[in-house]
C-alpha cells in the first residue's frame, strides 16, 4: 500500500485526540498508521472509516512503553506506508492519586507509558524519520494548574516538554521541528471516566472560552503543526485549553 502521500504515525489513535487527529491529517492528505494498545476493534473501524473516504490508513498495535514493539510498529509503518514524516506522540493515561497514596505499581505504570513511551518512539523517530518531518508530543495544561492528585502525571508530562526542547536541538540538521502540544480538559474518555457531573462542569467553567475542550479543537492544533503554516515553529510547548492558563 506504499503511498506518495507523506505517512504520519498516530499513537493511542484508536479513540479520543488521537482518533481525532487521525482523522484530520487523513484529511490534510496525510496516509495514517494507527497506533493502538489493546482496543483492535476501535481502530480498525477507524480504518474502515478512513480508506472509506478515500485515504491510506492501516492499524498497528503496540505498546509504546514496550521498546521492541515499538521498534517493530516502525518498521511495520514502513513497509506497509512508507518512511515516517509526521509522529504524534499521543497515547497516555491519567490515573490521578495523591502522592503519598500513589503505590509503586502507579507510579511506573504513569511514567512507562507516558514518558517512556514518548522517549522510544523519538529514539526510533530520530534515526528514522525522514528529514523535513515534524514531530508533536502531548503534554498537559495540568503541568501549569498543580491540581492536587496530578503530581505523577503532570511529572509525566514534564518530562515530555523538557524532551521535546532539547530532541528539537539535537535534531540539528535534519529540517525536523521538535513540539508539544499541551490540551486542557478534553471530553474524552480519559478527562471524563470517574468524575461527577459536577465536577465535569467545574472544569468545563474554568476557561474564560466556559468549555470543554473537543479532540477537534486539539487535532486542529496538531495539524498546524504538521503542516505547511508550522514549519517555523520549533522547540515549543503550546497550549490549546481555552485560555485557563
Ligand atoms: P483516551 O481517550 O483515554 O485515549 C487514549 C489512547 O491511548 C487510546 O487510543 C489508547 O489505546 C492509547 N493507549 C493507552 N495506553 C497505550 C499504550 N501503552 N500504548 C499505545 N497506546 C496506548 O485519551 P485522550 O484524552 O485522547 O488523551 C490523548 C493524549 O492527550 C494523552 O497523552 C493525554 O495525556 C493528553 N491529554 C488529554 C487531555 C484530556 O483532557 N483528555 C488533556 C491534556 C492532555 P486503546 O484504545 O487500545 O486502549
């Protein structure tokens, strides 16, 4: 199925943001490779939706906190699309706790898919992606608010940024832009699972814009970034959340 269009690995595009944004760069003319951990069904319907509307997307499971699987998810993505131009560092899990709660088991199980994870994927991308490409990791606007629970996670997350900034130095001479992407609140199935009603619309009322965020406002972001307009911006962390920090 090797395409002329540029190729983009999604991972976690199985739902939410990164289902979204698959949807989007399939949009932009981008061919997808759809990374999921355990929910096949979800991404091959993505596929389906996709190829559907006339674009090149394929499903390849892995977990990111795995090294060898994600060596294999790339050398998977090329042989079916073509070398990598665009990676979109996007699975993760928010499990909050408070810190002197927060057993061993949760604390790697945070820090192994979300910022391991994030570091094999770049170390397979900065040797293999094609010079000229992007690359975009998710962040949080959490890491800004220092909500109590978020301790583990927004460690996580801090990771990624300080990542992003120097990997976007390293990769000096290869025309490749290094950045973040920090959402607020999402309705996704991670921002929504086990929160009240209540306390749903106390996030959704903290932003001046009184919303939630949807994955299309945050894919949008991603785009620019993958895209044509975003080539100047390199390094950064930017946040899409409505203004509430
Ligand atoms: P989500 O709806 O829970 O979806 C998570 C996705 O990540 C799923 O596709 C899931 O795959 C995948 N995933 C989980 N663990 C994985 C692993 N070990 N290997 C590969 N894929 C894995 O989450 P979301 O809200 O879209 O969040 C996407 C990103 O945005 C995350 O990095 C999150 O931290 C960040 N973010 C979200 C919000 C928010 O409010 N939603 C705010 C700020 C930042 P399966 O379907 O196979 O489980």
């Amino acid at each position: 199925m090797t395409t002329t269009s540029k190729v983009a690995l999604i991972t976690g595009a199985s739902r939410g943001i990164g289902a979204t944004i698959a949807r989007r760069l399939a949009r932009d003319d981008f061919a997808v490779a759809i990374n999921y951990a355990s929910n096949a069904a979800e991404a091959d319907a993505l596929v389906a939706e996709l190829a559907q509307a006339g674009a090149s997307a394929i499903a390849v499971q892995a977990d990111v906190s795995r090294a060898e699987q994600v060596h294999a998810m790339f050398a998977t993505v090329e042989e079916k699309l073509g070398k990598i131009d665009v990676l979109v560092n996007n699975a993760g899990i928010l499990k909050t706790a408070p810190l002197a709660q927060t057993s061993n088991e949760l604390y790697a199980q945070n820090f192994a898919i979300n910022t391991q994870g994030v570091f094999n994927t770049l170390r397979e991308a900065g040797t293999r992606l094609n010079d000229g490409g992007r690359i975009i990791n998710l962040s949080s606007t959490t890491l800004a608010l220092n909500l109590p629970g978020y301790a583990i996670y927004n460690g996580t997350k801090a990771a990624v940024e300080a990542f992003t900034r120097v990997f976007a130095k390293e990769l000096r001479g290869r025309r490749i832009t290094v950045n973040a992407v920090a959402p607020g609140p999402v309705a996704t199935d991670l921002f929504l699972n086990g929160k009240t009603e209540e306390q749903i619309e106390t996030f959704a009322k903290m932003p001046p814009l009184e919303r939630l965020g949807q994955p299309e406002d945050i894919a949008g972001v991603v785009a620019f970034l993958a895209g044509k307009d975003g080539a100047w911006v390199n390094g950064q962390v930017l946040r899409a959340n409505g203004g509430v920090a």
